[in-house]
C-alpha cells in the first residue's frame, strides 16, 4: 500500500469555498451564527497550524518534559472548555469536575499505551494523539452532562423544593438528574459507535488507512480506542455528576442552588 498523499496548498485552500455552502443554507434558515462560524473556522485553522508546528518541533526533538507539558495543556484546555458555561455551579463542583476529567482520562491513557499498545508513555507519537482522541472525546462527554444537569436542575427547581418540603433526601431527589445526565453524555459516543464501519469510518481507522496501514490492523486499533473512549466519557462524567451533586447541599439537607 502506499503513503499517503500530501496536499499542495492551492488545492488545500480550496477546501474553504465549502464555507459558501454553509452560509448560503444559514442564511436562507435565518440562522444568525455566520460570524461565529467563520470565527470558528478561523480559531480551528490556526489552532490546528500551531499545533502541527509545535508536534513537529516534540517528534524531531523528543523528550519527556515536552510530552508532559503538551498534555498539561491539553488537559488543562479540557477542563475549561468542559466548565465553559457553568457559572451556577459552585467552586466544590468544578473542582471535582476538573478532577474526574485529568484522572479519569489520564487512567484510560496510562492503560491503552502501556498495557494495550505496550510502548513508552513519554513517546509523543502514540501518546499525544492518544491523548488528544481521549481527552477530546471526555470533554465532549462531560460537558454535555453537566450542561443537562444544571439546566435540568433550573427548570426544576420549583419540583426540588417541593420534595424538600415533603422531607425527601436531597441525594434522593437529586439521583435521577444525574441519571438523566449520564445518560445523555454517553448517547453521541454510543450511537458513533452502532454506526461504525456501516456509517461511518472514524478518524482514527481512516487516518491510518490512508497512511498505509492495513485496514485489518487499522480496525484493532480503532476497536480498541473507542472502548477505551466510551470508558473515559463514562468514568469522569459519572465521577464528576455523583461527587459534584454531594457539594450541593449541607449536612442540614439543604439544596443550595444559585
């Protein structure tokens, strides 16, 4: 098989006229997000530039202390795009929120490269990317349970109270909201998952297919890196809803909701 094909950047900078599409349609909807799309296009150009620049720089000059740092800041990154938007929840609650996500997904990094793959995990090839696909993939997740359960949480407020007239227990009253979170966090990576090699093929198995790598050893890897994602999102979403939802009342079973 063969490598891959590199792009030449005139034909590379075509790819942007797709952008017309998308406007065309948005404004025909009416939908207003034109300027944040094209912000968001722009952000993820240059975000990504960097990136390629900076991983050349750590693959032709590998050290540990390079590896650990780029995961710092992608680990740090995580967390604040997972709290993006969490002002009603307390300090308590990010922190634990912020926990679950690094360790969680640091656990499920440490296994796939040392146990799975069996390679060193300061080897910026294999660890960055891992890395990257993991803690991408639980930030998703936990944002988007979090997110259901503040909002969940706000629209009933009026039935929270109720019950906590009526003498029910907070943890009690608060258990099917995380339920409901958890849930909803797990659903897009679960359904990418019934949809794979039918649907879809995913980054990962299509990247190194197109690199020259057989598609049967493609696969294992991608099996393998999905079960492994699944495991992250749920990990740290549930660690940081059951944990976090405990720094919301007191020790006089009162629900403390700004």
């Amino acid at each position: 098989m063969g490598g891959i094909v590199e792009l030449q950047l005139a034909h590379f900078l075509l790819v942007y006229l797709l952008f017309i599409i998308i406007t065309v349609i948005m404004k025909i909807c009416h939908v207003d997000r034109v300027k944040l799309l094209l912000i968001s296009g722009m952000r993820m150009s240059v975000q990504l530039m960097i990136a390629g620049y900076v991983l050349t720089y750590i693959f032709r000059h590998p050290h540990p202390v390079l590896t650990v740092l780029y995961l710092a800041c992608m680990t740090g990154f995580a967390i604040h795009r997972a709290l993006a938007g969490s002002e009603m929840m307390n300090k308590d609650f990010k922190i634990v929120t912020g926990l679950s996500l690094s360790l969680s997904g640091f656990i499920i990094i440490v296994f796939f490269i040392c146990i799975i793959m069996r390679v060193s995990f300061f080897n910026p090839q294999y660890v960055i990317p891992i890395s990257g696909m993991v803690m991408g993939n639980t930030m998703t997740g936990v944002s988007l349970g979090v997110k259901t359960f503040r909002e969940t949480i706000k629209e009933q407020r009026p039935r929270i109270n109720a019950l906590l007239n009526s003498s029910a227990k907070p943890e009690s009253i608060l258990l099917p909201f995380m339920r409901q979170s958890l849930e909803t966090a797990l659903l897009p990576t679960i359904n990418s998952m019934l949809g794979m090699g039918i649907v879809s093929l995913p980054g990962m198995m299509t990247g190194q297919i197109l690199s020259g790598t057989l598609p049967t050893t493609a696969v294992l890897y991608q099996i393998a890196m999905m079960i492994s994602i699944c495991t992250a999102v749920c990990l740290s979403t549930f660690a940081s809803l059951h944990f976090g939802m405990k720094t919301m009342y007191n020790s006089r079973n009162q629900i403390i909701i700004p």
